[in-house]
C-alpha cells in the first residue's frame, strides 16, 4: 500500500470552549459574590441590631411625669432633649426580641467573645448579660417589668457660663432637695456630677473650653427615674 506524503505542513487550529460556557461560569461567579454580599448585609444588619441601645425619641419638652426636684440651669437654652420610655419594654414582640438579644449575649459571654460588663441592652442595670440565666428569661417574659426606668438626655452646647457655675447651680439645687451626689474633676478637667435620691438617679457632665474658662462648650444631663 503506497503512502502519501503529507503536504500540509500549517499548524492545527486550536479549538476553544464555547462562548456559552465562559458565560455560564461569569455568571456562577456573580451570583456567588452577590449571595456572599447578601450574606454580609444580613450580618452586618444583625450586628448593628444586636449591640445597639432602644432608638430614644426627640421631643421638644419634658415629659409630664419628669422629676419637678431637678432643677435645670438655663433650660430656655438647650440644644436637646431625648426621652427613652420604659414602658416599650413591656410590649410583647419587644420583649421577646429582649430576651433573644440577653439569650445570644449569655452563649457569647460563656465562649468569651464578649465581656459581660460591655453592653446593656436596656437603661435599666437589670438587663445585665451576666444576669440571665433560663429561669430568669422565663420570668421575664411572664412577668410585667414595674421597675423598668424611663430616661431623659439634655444637652446644651456653647453656653457664655463658667463650668463652675454650672456645676455650683447643681450641686447648691441637691443640697436643697436631699441628693446624694458626688462630683469627680477628669484629667482632662470635664466635671461629672453623678446624683441620686430614691427612684431617681443621673449624672452631669460639663465639658470646659480650655482657651476660655468663662464659657462651656458642652453641657450634658442624663436622668434615670421610675415613673
């Protein structure tokens, strides 16, 4: 049998997947990084929700039932006032969402990822991650919290007033109604008052201008009080 002599010496064309599949595999690569970004958002979201506080509402005066025994220096001239009722904390879905939030806090503090004095969950001391065991969220949620403390914040920012004054104001107003209070001076000269008198308890911060000792930047008074 004769051979031929091959002539054909070009180099064979090299075949590529087809277009289809180069497709497919961006397409797969897509949907991975979009459902890895979903998943992130979500965890970014319930992280957010879990180590955050009750959104307090931003009111213009005082509530009704606010302690008349504070007195207030320069209430005219305040930048703010917000007001975190207790009373949300003894709604149903809130207090289940409570008792999820103290449950998952309790597993974080046994594996030591967080420290059980860090975060509140409430402005009352009670809602302690430390504090929950499975007998106490059951009494919890049974239960109508009564001792549960409503919280007042008001600023002032900018007031022509020496720190002194402002904390002479305060300290002379306590004596007057029977607070206990001490007053603390902070290396970086900000004097906290803290005060407290039955079913009411707060804190003082005054904040000074280290260029101008007659006049205060920031002012800021927080209250806790049972209605």
């Amino acid at each position: 049998m004769d051979t031929q002599p091959i002539n054909d010496h070009s180099p064979a064309p090299i075949e590529h997947p087809p277009l289809t599949n180069d497709r497919s595999c961006l397409r797969r690569g897509c949907s991975w990084s979009f459902g890895c970004g979903l998943i992130l958002v979500a965890a970014l979201a319930l992280a957010a929700w879990f180590f955050s506080n009750p959104s307090a509402e931003l009111r213009a005066t005082l509530p009704q039932n606010f302690p008349s025994s504070i007195a207030m220096y320069r209430f005219d001239e305040r930048d703010g006032i917000t007001y975190l009722s207790g009373a949300r904390f003894n709604r149903p879905w809130n207090k289940r969402l409570t008792a999820v939030k103290l449950a998952v806090g309790k597993m974080l503090t046994i594996i030591h990822i967080l420290n059980p004095n860090d975060l509140l969950v409430s402005n009352d001391q009670t809602f302690a991650y430390k504090d929950v065991t499975f007998e106490w969220l059951k009494t919890f949620l049974k239960k109508e919290n009564t001792g549960v403390t409503d919280t007042i914040t008001i600023v002032w920012d900018g007031l022509d007033a020496a720190p002194q004054t402002i904390s002479k104001f305060y300290k002379q107003n306590f004596d007057a109604q029977d607070f206990f209070y001490v007053e603390t001076l902070n290396a970086d000269q900000t004097r906290t008052i803290t005060f407290s008198k039955k079913t009411i308890e707060g804190k003082i911060n005054i904040t000074p201008d280290p260029k101008n000792p007659n006049t205060t930047p920031h002012a800021e008074l927080r209250i806790h009080y049972i209605p």
